[in-house]
C-alpha cells in the first residue's frame, strides 16, 4: 500500500432525489441517489501509508517538530540483528518526516526513556512542557493511567508532575493541550459520564487546572471517546466507538465556532473504516495529517499520512499561506455532505437538501443528461421528466464591475477563441432559470452566467483566464457570504471537467 494515493471527489451542492438513511449498532450505511456539481480534482488530498515498520507496544504516533514521534523497542535499533538480541526495553523514537526509517530515528530524550503513547502526549506550542499519559500503581493492585507534564530543556526531560485534579481512582488519559495553552481537554471516567470514557475539559487558572467539566452528551456518548486532539483553530478531534459509525473506533471532528464546538462529525470512509481509526493529529505546517488503524485491535498497525497538494490551486487560491490549510479543506469537505462515495451529513442537513430541491423529479425518473457538459437555456425549462430538447446555445455575456448604485452593466466583448478556456467562480445552484441576474460581491455588484448542468441551474461569477484570478475571486466571494463557492471551466459554453485544465 505504499506510495498509493487517493483521490478525493470535493462536492459543493448536493442534488438529493431521494435518500435512505439506515443507522444501525456499530455501523454507518447510506444508500443515497445523489448528483454532484464537482470536478475530478486530483492530487487535492493525497494519502499514503508510511513506510516504517513499528514494533513497538502500540502503532500510535505524534507529530513532534519537524517529524514524528513512535514507540519502538530498543532491540530494532541496535546493530546485531533482531532476532540475535534476546531482550530490549520500549523508548520513544524521533524520526524526521523527510526520511520516515528506523535507521533514521533516534531517542526522544537523551535522558529518558519516555516509553508513553505518543497519541496520548500533547506539546506546548514551544516545545517546552509535554503532558502525557502515565500508568500508575493504585493501591498497588493495579496500574490506572493518569495525566503527567514535564518540561523539556536542552533535549532531556525533568521531573514528572502528576496533574491535581487527577488524584482520584479513575482513569485519566490522553490530554490534549489549546494552542495558547489556556484549556486541556482530556479522555476519563470520572464522574459524571455518559458512560464509558468520556472528554473533558479542564482551563488553567493562576491557582492551577480547573475542576474537570464534561462536554457533554453531544460529544460524549454511552462508548469511548479517547486521543482528542486540537488543531490551530481549536477545532477538536477525537475517536469514538459510541456514535454511529463505520465500525470500531471512528475518527469524528468538532468544529469550533469561536464560543464552543458543534455535534461531531463522521470523517467518512475517506479516514474510517470498519477497523479502529487512532491518534488523528495536524502537523504545525497545517498541510499534513497522522492517524494510525489498527486491525481487530491487535497491537500492530497501519499509518496514514494525508497531506495537501500546493499545486491543488481550487482550494488554496493565490499563494496566500492562510489558505494553504488542510483543516480549512476538512471543514469544506465535510460542510457538503458529500465526500468519496460516501454521505457525511446529519439527517437534518439531509432533510434540509431535499428540501431544497423538492422541485426535481426523482432521479429514477428523469432521463439520463445529454452527452454536453453544459447548455445556456433562453427560457423557462421544463424538468427532465422526457428527453430534453435541443435549444440554443448563447455565448456568456461579459461581466462589467459598477458602483451599488447603479444597474449592472454589460458591454460586448470579442468572441473567444473556441478552444480557449475561462475560469467562472460557481456560487448558487437553483431549479429554476434566471433566478439571480446579478449578485452582490464585496460591496460590488456583478452580473452572473448561468448554465445548465446535470438537472439544475448554475449561477458563476466573472471569467478569468488563469485559475490564481480566479481563485482570488473565489476567496472574495467566500468572505461575501457564499461558503459553497468554488472554480470552474468553461470552453465556449460548455463546462469542462477535465482536471488537466487547472494545472497552469
């Protein structure tokens, strides 16, 4: 499975005819009839497995700098073979993300072993203090795990601090420290809980950690909910084995609305699968993911790296690092319900599709579309219930920028060649014909193209002759109100899907 790579279908409007929507215990199925308004757009997400053999404990890694950080025992790392070494002892191992190799790793710490879940450590933004999950002896019967930090200076470790308020007998794990340091949301079974292990939230005060408050029962659920993990805008990840799912341990996200978070989110099938889904974390470049599956529970595991293409200018837009951002293209990709193959929607957001779109015929109804990407209708269409009638194709008009105030403004252009390829910025989608013939974007108003396509009527802005225009405009266009907004190319009048078009 090496060097293989995915492609992800990014869909920005759901057409939904009709849908099933069948949860059941412990698994996620969906039957849906859906059309979707995306281009191919490969190379927008890659993910590969990583080419390193972990034996170790556990398969889980962390992202630590400039690379990762894994459990190994030191029996790997000597120069006798293996198999020759009769004994070893676990450490935790650094290893730069531009060589991922066991001959290429060293000790975490020169000083200390550090033999802990590396999913289960969370980082200071400088890399000074590291908690971390440590069994400890309980009444010396047995080893419970509670949550430890200690600071790091000059490559070594200091003393362990256990936390305060995990002085009690339950379970303490997996902390996962804000970017600005202020909060710690952690997995535990304390009181009170919806059953199982539940995250909480404890926030740093000048006389030391809160008193742990649970998140509550649209998080939490009656399974696990353990390795939270949160990004650069506090939205939080985490695996659960209690919401609806496809099996074992999902990883679910949380957005973060600046105030508190929304219900999680599936990661669909493009991250879950009817294995367990582990330690899902961000690398700090913001252009890399990590999580671990584990089959069956065993020990040994698979790692997937996913990374952002920069050459996948429909999402980045202009050379603006802030867009260069794989959490943002989580958010999208979730925000459309729609992700390879797979419906990634709650049924409110379901219902509020078809609801949208109540107008359309049934997809086991309607005709399949003629072979022509896209068609410019003159008048009122009649829906797709019969064979769809030749008709005129128009050529676009041109789009002229004019004060609010005034009517939208159109003057005539040269024609352009046949084979030459424009860039239109998508932002509505509707069932009926000229149902916006112009729109408000940043305080100007434009004049829009509409076409045909695939059952509905698509509502773009401008033409631009390179994708980064183009692009530039899509991100004025987002901040205008239209989240759904995307690129698309045009030849003549018809649209043109072919990914090739978009690499300039």
């Amino acid at each position: 499975m090496n060097s293989r790579s995915t492609h992800i279908k990014l869909a920005i409007y759901l057409l939904l005819g009709t849908t099933l929507f069948s949860p059941s215990v412990g698994a996620f199925h969906v039957s849906a009839a859906v059309q979707d308004d995306s281009v191919w757009v490969e190379e927008l997400l890659l993910k590969d497995t990583l080419g390193l053999q972990i034996s170790g404990p556990s398969s889980d890694v962390k992202f630590y700098m400039n690379g990762m950080i894994f459990l190994s025992n030191t029996k790997y790392h000597q120069k006798m073979i293996p198999d020759h070494i009769a004994f070893g002892v676990v450490k935790a191992y650094f290893v730069p993300l531009e060589y991922v190799a066991l001959e290429s790793s060293r000790p975490l710490f020169v000083n200390d072993d550090f033999p802990y879940s590396p999913a289960g450590m969370s980082f200071t933004r400088d890399y000074s203090t590291v908690y971390f999950t440590k069994p400890v002896g309980l009444y010396g019967k047995r080893n419970v795990e509670k949550i430890f930090q200690t600071s790091i200076v000059n490559g070594e470790t200091t003393e362990h601090n256990q936390l305060a308020f995990t002085g009690d007998p339950s379970r303490y794990m997996h902390p996962a420290i804000s970017l600005d340091d202020s909060y710690m949301i952690f997995s535990s079974d304390r009181t009170p809980s919806s059953g199982g292990l539940d995250l909480f939230i404890s926030r740093k005060t000048p006389s030391g950690w809160s008193t742990p408050v649970n998140m509550g029962d649209n998080i939490n659920s009656s399974g696990h909910e353990w390795y939270p993990y949160l990004d650069h805008r506090n939205n939080l990840y985490f695996s659960s084995s209690g919401h609806m799912g496809y099996g074992g341990y999902d990883v679910y996200v949380c957005f973060f609305d600046g105030t508190g978070w929304g219900n999680p989110q599936n990661m669909t099938g493009y991250v879950n699968s009817n294995a367990d889904e582990l330690g899902f974390s961000l690398h700090p470049n913001k252009k890399m993911a990590l999580f671990s599956r584990v089959i069956d529970t065993e020990s040994s595991g698979e790692i997937f790296k996913m990374t952002l293409n920069d050459k996948a200018l429909l999402l980045s837009g202009i050379e603006d690092p802030g867009n260069q951002d794989i959490a943002g293209l989580f958010q999208d990709m979730l925000g459309t319900g729609y992700t390879s193959g797979a419906l990634a929607a709650s049924p409110e957001e379901m219902e509020k599709a078809r609801m949208d779109v109540s107008a359309l015929p049934l997809l086991s109804e309607t005709k399949a579309p003629e072979p022509e990407q896209a068609k410019i209708v003159e008048t009122t269409p009649v829906l797709q219930t019969e064979p769809e009638p030749v008709q005129q194709v128009v050529e676009p008009e041109p789009i002229l920028e004019v004060a609010v105030a005034e009517p939208v403004v159109e003057t005539p252009e040269p024609e352009p060649a046949p084979d030459r390829v424009v860039f239109r910025v998508q932002i509505l989608s509707n069932s009926k014909a000229k149902s916006s013939p112009s729109v408000t974007i940043a305080g100007t108003r434009y004049s829009t193209f509409e076409y045909y396509y695939k059952g509905a009527y698509r509502i773009t802005v401008g033409e631009f002759s390179t994708v980064q225009e183009a692009s530039a405009f899509r991100t004025k266009c987002k901040s205008s109100g239209y989240d759904q907004a995307f690129v698309a190319a045009f030849r003549g009048s018809e649209r043109v899907t072919d990914p090739a078009v978009f690499r300039q």
